[in-house]
C-alpha cells in the first residue's frame, strides 16, 4: 500500500492498494481505448487500484474506501465508508453517504447525506451527539443534510460525485453554526 506519492505506508494506516502480477496477462493490461487512463493506472509499474486498505500488524488487509471518496480532515485521513456505517447504526437513519466539502481552514470538512427511515424525524444535533461517542472526534461530520434519496446509477452505487458538486446549500446544517462542539477528549 501507498500514499499519493508512491511510498509505501506503515502498517496500520491507510493507503492505496497496489498489485503486480507474478504472472503475465493475469491482470488488466489497461482501458481499452483510454491509454491516458491506462498510464495512471500503471504507475511505476505497479496497478493503482483506486481502493484505500489499512493492513494490520498480522498482515492481514482491510478494505476502508474508494480512494476518491476518502477524505482528509485535521491530518487525519477519513474513511467515508466507515462513517457511514456508524451513520447508519442511527435508527431514524435509511440510508446516508458522507462526502468531503471545502474547508475554509484547509483540507476538507465532513458532510454527511442523510435519507431519513420512513415515519421518523432526525435532529441533527441529536445525530452529531449519537456519533460523538462512536467516532474519533476528527471523523464526526460538521454537516448534515436530509434528503429524500440519494442519487445513484442504474446498478444502485451512489453517485458522491454530484452531492460533492452540490457542497453546501440552504438545507445543510452546520454544527459549528449550531455552536455544536466536538473535542478530541470526548
């Protein structure tokens, strides 16, 4: 695994997952049609398979995120994946996608997309106080918005492309706005 420089991470954190075939022709060769495509896949010779993993001090691999939907907040890479599913422990919660929006400090802020279950309503601050316990300080969001859906493609993935274009609007709650604080000490 490796950060977006190409060296290689330390066991525990987060990076990009590799891979270089032993055996020739066992792995994609590229995108058909795309060789601009297949020349960043191919870094240094290695397959860049856009999946951030974290591996373990047995050596074992976890899947965390898609690297285009991790995000970086305080220092801290954030998997949005992750928080999500603690997002969706929430009982009033259906379904959520969290999405990295500009900071003006630097780096990102956390937005988290909520569809709320059927006959239910959320709070937001009481969403915010349900995750503060469950998550490093630095992972929960400083946004909440509800929706009616998520949007997605025809194979039902959602499409964080477009909730990351849409960034904040009118509808988006802030927590810091709310005077809503989360310290790194609980």
């Amino acid at each position: 695994m490796v950060d977006e420089h190409d060296r290689e991470v330390p066991g525990g954190q987060i990076g990009e997952l590799v891979v270089r075939p032993a055996l020739p022709w066992t792995v994609t060769d590229g995108y058909h049609g795309l060789p601009d495509k297949t020349v960043e896949a191919w870094r240094n010779l290695w397959l860049h398979t856009g999946d951030a993993f974290r591996r373990d001090e047995t050596g074992r691999f976890y899947f965390c995120d898609r690297i285009k939907d991790a995000l970086r907040r305080r220092g801290e890479n954030v998997s949005s994946f992750e928080v999500e599913r603690v997002i969706n422990e929430h009982p009033a919660v259906q379904d959520s996608a969290v999405v990295a929006v500009p900071s003006e400090l630097s780096e990102d802020e956390i937005k988290a997309v909520i569809v709320v279950r059927g006959g239910t309503t959320l709070d937001p601050e009481e969403l915010i106080r349900f995750l503060m316990p469950r998550l490093p300080y630095f992972m929960v969001p400083r946004y909440v918005e509800a929706v009616d859906e998520l949007p997605t493609t025809p194979t039902q993935k959602v499409r964080k492309h477009l909730l990351r274009e849409a960034g904040i609007t009118p509808r988006t709650w802030d927590r810091e706005a709310a005077g809503v604080t989360v310290s790194r000490h609980g």
